[in-house]
C-alpha cells in the first residue's frame, strides 16, 4: 500500500462513527470532528471542523443539509459529501464547491451503519467520477454527472422503502386481529414481496411507452381491493391512513379513465 490520504469525517452519528471506523479499518490517517466532543479509537479528534479541513479528503455526514452548510469553508480541499438531502441542496453543494474550487462528490448511503466496511453496502455517487474513499465504505456505484442524482436516487428507492415498511405494519395488524403471529406471517410477506418485485420491469416499460393496455389485473379490480382493505381495517378497529392513500390516488386515476388499464396508467394520476 503506498502513502495514504489523510481524511477527515465531520459528524460522528451512528452512520458517521461507522464510516470514520471504516476509514480507520482501510488504513487511512483519519481526524474526526464532531459537535458533542467524542472520540473514536484509531482517530485524532480536533476541537474545530476548520482544523479538520487540513485533510486531503474530508467526509460529512451530519444530520441535514442545514447543519452542514454553516461548518464547511473553502479550506476544503476535496469534500465527500454523505449527507442525506434533496436533489436541489446536492446541486447548490455542488455549486458552492465549484465557486470555492472545492473538489466535490455527492454520495448516499444505501445501508445501515452495521453494513458499512461490507460489500452490502451500496454507496450510490454522482457528479464527480472519483471515488475518493467510497472504496472503504462498500460498494459504490456511479448514477451520473448531475450532482443531484444521488439524493434524487436516494430518495426515489426510499421511496419504495417506506410504503412497503408501512404496507408491512398494516398487514401484521390486520393479521395479529385474529391472533397471527409476525414469525407465522412473515415467510409469506417476504416470498410475496419476491414475486412483486418480478412485476416492477414490465410496469416501467408501461410508463416509458403509455402502453396501459392489460391481460392481468385491471385498475378497477385494484381499487375494489384497496376498498376492501380499507374495510377490513376499519371493521377491525384500525388506522386505515396506509390502504386509504392509495385507494384515494387510484380512485382519481380511474375516475379520470383508466379503470380497464393497469395499475401502471396511476403514474398519469401522480405526474
Ligand atoms: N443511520 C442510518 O442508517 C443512515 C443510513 C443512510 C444514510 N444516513 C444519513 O447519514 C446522516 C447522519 O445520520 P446518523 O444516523 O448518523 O444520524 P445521528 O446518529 O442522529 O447523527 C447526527 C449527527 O449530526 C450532528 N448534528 C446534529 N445537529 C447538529 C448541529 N446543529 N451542529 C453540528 N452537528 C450536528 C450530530 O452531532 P451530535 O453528536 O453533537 O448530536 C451527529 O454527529 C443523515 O443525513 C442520514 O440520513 C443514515
């Protein structure tokens, strides 16, 4: 191994912490700067993030785009940006960086902190090509040259997230009504959430081509059964808010025609 960069990571959270010990685990001479004092083994805290600055690399990831942006100075040679954020805060980072000749790469972290140092970790970056240090973190991947992509990519695959989360709580309430255990209820979540993933190809091409023509299940059937699901929850003495946002959303997009179409045709509804 030749000589090392030296970095620094600004923010020592629970995704922070585990990106400075990775760093740490890749070889690196690694400074940490956090708001509540803390230290890391293997690390060298210092008392200001300008100190920080005299890195080479210096990684953030603190908790919004609006704690960041007062730490940063031009001081910064090359930032790895970690931060969760919007699209428009990323290109407005990146923008800052260009005024203030800052190399900047803009990443996600599509992981827990446990999975980071592991190729399960799938860092996603866009903008800047180099990966700097991501290499230490995991697996990245380069979505493209705008510097917005990465949160926009973020926040999309969240997106699905946090529906299926909400979607899955929904279901082991329904079934815990009749005394369905999550251990008994779970292997034929997770085999069904498989099979649904096998639709999501064929839906897309639907979109791209507005080609909502379909042999398999109309919008109308959809709709009565998110009807039912509301129902049921409600019979059950449940919070129906999860099936009751989309059984409002398909409604509209079958009132607006689309009944005998695919599911696919209820983007027209969202665009
Ligand atoms: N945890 C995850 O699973 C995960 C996964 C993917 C992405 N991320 C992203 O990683 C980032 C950090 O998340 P986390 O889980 O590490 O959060 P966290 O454990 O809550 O840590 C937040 C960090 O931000 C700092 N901070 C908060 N307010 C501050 C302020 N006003 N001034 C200076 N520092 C401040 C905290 O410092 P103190 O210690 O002083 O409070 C801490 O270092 C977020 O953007 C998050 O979306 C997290």
């Amino acid at each position: 191994m030749g000589i090392k960069k030296t970095v620094s990571v600004l923010g020592l959270g629970r995704m922070g912490s585990a990106l400075a010990t990775a760093l740490v685990n890749a070889g690196y001479d690694v400074t940490v700067w956090n708001r509540t004092p803390k230290s890391l083994p293997g690390t060298r805290s210092v008392a200001t993030p300008e100190e920080a600055f005299e890195a080479d690399v210096v990684v953030t990831c603190l908790s919004t785009y609006d704690v960041q942006r007062p730490l940063l100075s031009k001081n910064v040679k090359t930032l790895v940006n970690l931060t969760s954020g919007t699209p428009e805060e990323a290109r407005a980072t990146a923008k800052w960086a260009q005024d203030n000749g800052v190399e900047y790469v803009d990443g996600v972290i599509m992981a827990v902190p446990q999975q980071i140092g592991t190729k399960q970790a799938r860092i996603l970056f866009s903008g800047n090509e180099n990966h700097h240090v991501l290499d230490a973190f995991g697996e990245p991947v380069h979505v493209g040259a705008d510097a917005g992509l990465a949160a926009l990519y973020d926040l999309a695959l969240l997106g699905i997230m946090w529906p299926v989360f909400g979607g899955y709580l929904q279901a082991l309430a329904l079934v815990g009504t009749a005394g369905v255990t999550p251990q008994q209820f779970t292997p034929l979540a997770t085999d069904w959430l498989a099979t649904v993933g096998t639709f999501l190809p064929e839906m897309g091409e639907a979109t791209q081509h507005k080609n909502y023509e379909t042999e398999v299940s109309a919008l109308d059937i959809n709709v009565e059964g998110l009807r039912l699901l509301t129902r049921a929850s409600e019979e059950q003495g449940l919070d129906a808010t999860v099936p009751q946002a989309l059984h409002h959303l398909f409604q509209r997009a079958q009132s607006n025609g689309h009944g005998a179409h695919s599911i696919a045709s209820v983007i027209e509804e969202i665009r």
